[in-house]
C-alpha cells in the first residue's frame, strides 16, 4: 500500500506541474493577452491608482469591442498594492511569475513603481508607468537605462522646471519659499528642480520648511513661512497632505500663491482643502478636460459615458498608457515581452489624450505639460507649454 501511494503521489505530483506549466504558458499564446495591473486601489493615494485603471478599462473595453489586439483579446489581471510598496513589490512578482503578463502597467506612484522594477527586471517583463514621474525611473544610480522600464508622463525635474518658470514669466514671482514632504522622492525631486531654475532666472528662495507624509498638523511650518513674507509658497507633495496645507495656510492668512505638480490632481484635494481655501492654487498637469483638442473631448464624452463624471488628469494617463501598449504589441507582432520591449523604445508620435507621446533614449517621454488653476476647488485650464 506504501508503494502505491507514493507512485499515486508523483503520478499527481507530475499530473500539478504539467497542468502548472500549462497554465503559466497558455496566457500570451491563447485567447487572450495577460496585462498585469498594479496599482494603489486602496490605501492614501488611492485614487491616482483608481483613477489610472479607470482609464485603463475603459480603453480595453473599447480595443476589444474592435476586435482586440493581434487577433486577441486583451485580458486585464488587476490587483490592488494597498498604497504599499512591500506589496507593490510582491504582486510585480506574482505578476512576472505566475500569472504570464506581457508587460506590467503600474504603479501609479514612483516609490510603489520603484519597489515593482526588481522583479519586472529579473523576469524580462517591460514595466510601464504612466505616472511615477521620479526623474530615476527608467535609469539606475549609476546613469544606466533600465531595459525594461518605461513612462509615459513627464520627470519631476521638468515639472519643476516648467513652474519656475511659470511662476516667474506668467506670475511675476520673485521670492519664494519652499515646503517640501521630506519622506518623499516626488518631493525632493520637484525642489530640486524648482530651486535651481528660479534661482537661475533672479529668484530668491527665502525659507525652506519641511513636513512628512501623514503629517496633519502645519502650523509652526506654515508661521515661520509667513514670518518672511514670501510671494508664493511651491509645496510638492501629495494632495492628501497639501489638501490640509492649503487650508491652514489661508486660516493664518498666507493668501499668496501656492504652486506644486501633478500630485495635486485628485477630487478629494477640493474636499480636504475646503473649496474657499483651494483658490490661487497652480500645478503643473498631463492633461486638461477643457482642452479643445478631438482627442479630449471624444475621451471625455465616451468617458463620462461610462462612469457618469468628468474626468481627470490620471484616467487621461491610464486611458493612453493603454492605448499605448496597443500600439507597440501591433509594431511587435507578438504578444512577446522581448518584441514589446523593442516595439515601446521605437515609440514615436504616438497622438494620445495627454499629448503626443515620443519615447526617448532614456524611455522618457517626450510630451507637453499643462498648467491648471483652482478657482473654488474646480481646475482650470490655464495654459500647454510644448517641450523645449
């Protein structure tokens, strides 16, 4: 009887691993095509992972209704990183290993992005953010391309830039101070950039302040700020948390300007802040829903269709990062991550929501950036500034 039931046991055990491989193999060379989804669906910065995969859905809704991509429909394995990037990294593996995705979309945020490139890299399995804006993405510390990471949105270096200048051109701002979350690569990134170009350009920085993610409680930092009389306040950061700022700050009555990037992009920005205290309040954006372009307002209409509420700035980056992987898996001519990888670095003119899409040397891309204004809480179309 012992005998025989360890034969049964390797006879099942074998019977597990054929089945097992079948499964890992079947996925990119059946019916469908995997593409694994990572992203913040719960946790603080919940609603940039929301609203990315809204975007992302409704875009493979409609490339399968048309028949889908190389004669396939493409299937979506979508699972939630909790806003962490321990989990982040757990389901980048999960993703690679056994569920036979072709590419990885995701995370929204750099740091969860960050924490998902190891296993993306280790598994030859292009992963592609459509908002980890970190300027250390897709290079590692030593300068070199990480050959399977890709963005679609621009670096923090340049949206740091583009509100230095904006602030000094279109707003007339000469002294500046700076509070910035110090637990944050996002962060660092958008002051660097920020301090460097205003200073090139005759600005003074007068103060900089510093607070942590989940922090509640500005007030020391936002009176030492008043104290110098500042022109405006730059505070790159997340809406949860510049939300709260900005509330407190026109409570003690810093009614200057306040300036950040795209971290601000969130309906519940409005919610936090109070819709009084969102007013003189400017980001820097990849997309506007008054933009006139046919592109946007033929999202829009299909979009608010869909989910029955206009949409912002991350269903507009998950809605092209989609459309974009479409493009490159019809120039690879196979749902095979090598080929994909290939066909994403050979991305040139591809005309999306956000802009028109050309990826760099750097698997950057190069694309325009949008200026948004809050009036009352509601964003405001202000200007496009086209790549230099």
């Amino acid at each position: 009887m012992n005998k025989k039931m360890y034969v049964i046991f390797l006879l099942v055990l074998g019977l597990c691993l054929i089945v097992g491989c079948a499964t890992n193999t079947s996925s990119n060379n059946g019916e469908t095509i995997r593409v694994g989804l990572n992203y913040e669906l719960s946790g603080s910065v919940a609603t940039y992972g929301q609203g990315l995969t809204e975007g992302i859905e409704l875009a493979v809704e409609e490339i399968n209704n048309s028949g889908g991509v190389l004669g396939k429909q493409l299937e979506l394995i979508k699972l939630d990183n909790k806003s962490e990037d321990t989990e982040s990294a757990n389901i980048a593996t999960r993703l690679a290993t056994r569920d036979n995705v072709v590419a990885i979309l995701g995370a929204a945020t750099s740091g969860n992005t960050k924490a998902a490139i190891p296993a993306a890299m280790a598994n030859k399995i292009p992963i592609i953010s459509g908002s980890a804006t970190a300027d250390d993405i897709t290079m590692d510390s030593d300068g070199n391309i990480r050959e399977y990471v890709f963005k679609t949105c621009f670096s923090d270096s340049y949206q740091g830039i583009v509100m230095a200048e904006f602030a000094t051109n279109d707003l007339g701002i000469k002294k500046v101070a700076i509070l910035a979350d110090s637990t944050s690569d996002y962060a660092k990134g958008l002051s660097k950039s920020f301090k460097e170009t205003f200073e090139k350009y005759g600005g003074k920085i007068l103060i900089e302040e510093a607070y942590k993610s989940k922090d509640t409680d500005f007030k020391a930092v936002l009176t030492s700020i008043k104290s110098v009389n500042p022109d405006a306040i730059f505070i790159p950061g997340y809406y949860e948390e510049v939300g709260l700022i900005v509330r407190q700050a026109r409570e003690l009555g810093l009614d200057v300007p306040i300036l950040g990037g795209d971290g601000y992009e969130s309906p519940k920005f409005a919610e936090i802040s109070g819709k009084e205290a969102a007013n003189n309040v400017f980001y820097s954006n990849h997309y506007s829903p008054m933009d006139d372009s046919e592109e946007v307002v033929g999202f829009r209409e299909r979009f608010k269709k869909k989910y029955n509420k206009e949409p912002n700035g991350f269903n507009a980056l998950g809605y092209d990062l989609a459309y974009l992987l479409k493009d490159a898996l019809e120039r690879a001519e196979e749902a095979n991550p090598e080929k994909l990888k290939k066909a994403l670095e050979s991305t040139k003119d591809f005309k999306g929501v956000t802009g028109t899409i050309t990826i760099d040397e750097n698997h950057n891309p190069i694309k325009s950036t949008t200026i948004i204004e809050l009036k009352d809480g509601v964003p405001v179309f202000l200007k496009k500034l086209d790549p230099k």
